[in-house]
C-alpha cells in the first residue's frame, strides 16, 4: 500500500517504552491523506488506531491494523485571542507559543507530553487548569461518514479525563485541530487576565519567582513537575495511571473517621468528593514499590515505572494489585486513566 510502512516498530513511540510492532504506520497531513488511509483500511478490512505522542498508552502486543499518526503541526492566529493548532503540534510548544504572546489559559498545562489532537480526547489537565476551560472548538475527520466536522467545545461533554471522543465519537472520530479561547494577559482598557495559582504548592512557587505572570506560572508548573515526574526519556510511564476517584458524601465521612488525614475536594453539589488515588496508593503502602521490572515512582504514587525491560502484561498486573489492594483497605474502586491498545 503506498505511504503505509508495514511491520513498524512503536518502542520509541510510546513513553512506557513497550515494545510492540504496527502491522502498518501511516501519517496523514491533510483530511485527503486521511480519508484515503482510511479507505484502504476498510478495502483491506484492517482495524485502525490513532496514535500522537503515545503519553497515555499501554500497548499490549502487536497490532494487527493500520496505525495513524497526525503529522500536520501548525499553529495560527485566525483571531487576536483564538489560537489554532493542528493535531501534530507537540502540546508544550504550543503552551510556550501562547505564553510568549501574553494569552492566558494553557500556561498550568506546561510540560504535559503529547500532542495538540489529545488533548480534547482527554481532556487533560494539570494544577487547577483544564483542556476544556479554553476549547472553543474541535476539528475532526468522520470517519462514517467521511465529512470534516466542527464541534464546539460546550458540545464535547468534557469530564475529568474524559470527552465525547472517548464516548459517542470513540473509533469514529479523528482530531485534526483545535481552537482555543484564550485571554490577554494584559487587557487593553484593564480589567486583566485572572492567574489560576490556587492549586497545591503553584502558589509559592509564583511567588518565589517574583508574583503572577504567564511565564512565572509556566516556569513554576515545569518547575514542579520535573521534581516530581520521572522524565519518559529517562524512565517509561504514561504519568498518572489511575484516576482520581470520586466517592458519595457519607462514604467520604467515614473514612475519615479511620483516616483523619485523608484530604479530599467535595464537589460543588457537596454529593460527592474527589479523593486523590496517590494519596490511597501512598497509605497502602505502595509508593516506591519495586518488583522485576515494574514499580510505583517513588515520589508520585499514581505513576507506574517501566524500570527496564517491562511487558504490558507486567505493568497491568501490578495495577490490578493495586486496584484490588485499595479497595479492600479503602473500599474505593480505582479506575485506569491510562488507554490500552
Ligand atoms: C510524564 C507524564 C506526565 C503526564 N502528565 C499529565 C497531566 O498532568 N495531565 C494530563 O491530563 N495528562 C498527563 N499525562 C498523560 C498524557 O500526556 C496526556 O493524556 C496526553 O494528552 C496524551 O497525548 P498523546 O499525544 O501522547 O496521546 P496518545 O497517548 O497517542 O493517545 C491517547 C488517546 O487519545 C487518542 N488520540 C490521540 N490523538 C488523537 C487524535 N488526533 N484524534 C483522535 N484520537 C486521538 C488515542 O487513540 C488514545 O486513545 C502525562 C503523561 C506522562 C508520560
């Protein structure tokens, strides 16, 4: 097949460093390139998967399809305030692109891996700061019915790690851009942007750097990242590989009657409360857990390590270790945030 590079090896495109193969690798620059790709794989009866920054992916064994990978990486201005990245622009140049411009609204997101077309499938997020604070809208290929459709971003029914991409859309839709809202950070006529550095220690350090400015957050966000995240480069992970869960009210309380300490959001509705899963993984004892290959980072809990050599199968036993070991001291069920191919 013309463009398609058969048996290709994925190691080096997954941060877990698995090693795994692609029947066929194709890359795609515009929606025409796109559509004949996935018209070959219907011809030849192949299954397809899109894989950008491959950051949150475990892969499980070789795949037996057509692996599609975005390659179009522009960013432009179409408006003083509306940002457009193509689905290939690595997340964090476009998170520098914004702040050396004075727009405001990506800077907490700074150092996230991947690229610019994840980010509304996941909608990521980082200290206090979400993907969908900012999308104004999304650009994708469908994949039925073949048409480049433009959604809002109040129509993507973004949640916590979650997105109408990973619901009604999933294996149908293909991100090719996204648009983001953003805010000068000096408002002409005043009125000014509103920094977000409420979230953990972001505020000291802001402060420490001389007070609030886009580049002051993005160089204390990458601060504390780096001294808290292994660096994919140096040791495999997809960063958080659980979910934060959330529990009803009542079950919250009485946990703390055993755990005092256990820190907890409550949500807006006070039904339910967020219960970080690194503090759950860290107080059953598993922070800095070590075994063969595989291990919990030792200065992030929710972070699984490929330590050299790692399988799939290794890494997912050691979460479901995990996952049961919660739920029988905590009573919570955690769930991976992490995709599996
Ligand atoms: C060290 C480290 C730290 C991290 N920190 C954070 C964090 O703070 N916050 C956070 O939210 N995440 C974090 N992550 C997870 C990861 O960076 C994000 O989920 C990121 O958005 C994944 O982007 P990617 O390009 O690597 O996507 P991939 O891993 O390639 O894909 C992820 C999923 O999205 C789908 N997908 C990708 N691109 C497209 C597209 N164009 N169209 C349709 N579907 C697509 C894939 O099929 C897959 O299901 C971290 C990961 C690592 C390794």
């Amino acid at each position: 097949m013309t463009n398609f590079s058969d048996n290709f090896p994925l190691g080096d495109r997954n941060t877990f460093g698995l090693d795994a193969t692609a029947r066929y690798w194709a890359e795609f620059r515009t929606t025409g390139e796109l559509r004949d790709i996935i018209l070959a794989c219907r011809e030849r009866h192949l299954p397809w998967y899109v894989l950008s920054g491959g950051s949150n992916l475990i892969l499980t064994g070789n795949f037996p399809g057509v692996v599609i990978h975005p390659a179009a990486a522009e960013i432009t201005l179409p408006e003083a305030t509306l940002v457009r990245a193509e689905a290939a622009v690595v997340w964090d140049e476009l998170v520098a692109w914004t702040v050396e411009r004075g727009l405001g609204g990506l800077e907490n997101l700074s150092l996230i891996p991947g690229l610019a077309g994840a980010a509304p499938v996941q909608n990521i997020g980082a200290y206090g700061a979400e993907a969908k604070d900012t999308i104004e809208t999304v650009e994708y290929f469908d994949t039925e019915t073949f048409d480049t459709v433009r959604i809002k971003g109040a129509d993507c029914a973004f949640g916590y790690r979650d997105s109408i991409f990973k619901g009604a859309l999933k294996g149908r839709a293909i991100v090719t851009a996204v648009e983001f809202r953003l805010v000068p950070e000096d408002t002409p006529g005043g009125g000014g942007y509103t920094y977000n550095i409420g979230y953990g220690d972001l505020h000291d350090r802001v402060e420490a750097l001389g007070g609030p400015t886009l580049d002051h957050i993005r160089r204390a966000v990458i601060a504390i990242r780096e001294a808290k995240l292994p660096d994919p480069a140096v040791t495999g992970n997809a960063g958080s590989f659980f979910k934060n869960p959330v529990i009803p009210a009542a079950q919250a309380e009485r946990l703390r009657e055993a755990y005092p300490e256990m820190p907890g959001y409550p949500s807006a509705d006070g039904e339910t409360v967020k219960v970080p899963a690194a503090w759950l993984i860290d107080r059953a004892g598993w922070k800095g857990f070590r075994c063969g290959t595989v291990g919990v980072h030792p200065k992030q809990a929710l972070v699984l390590i490929n330590l050299g050599g790692a399988t799939a199968q290794e890494i997912l036993n050691l979460a479901r270790r995990i996952i049961a070991d919660v739920e029988r001291k905590f009573g919570i069920a955690l769930s991976m945030e992490v995709n599996v191919l």
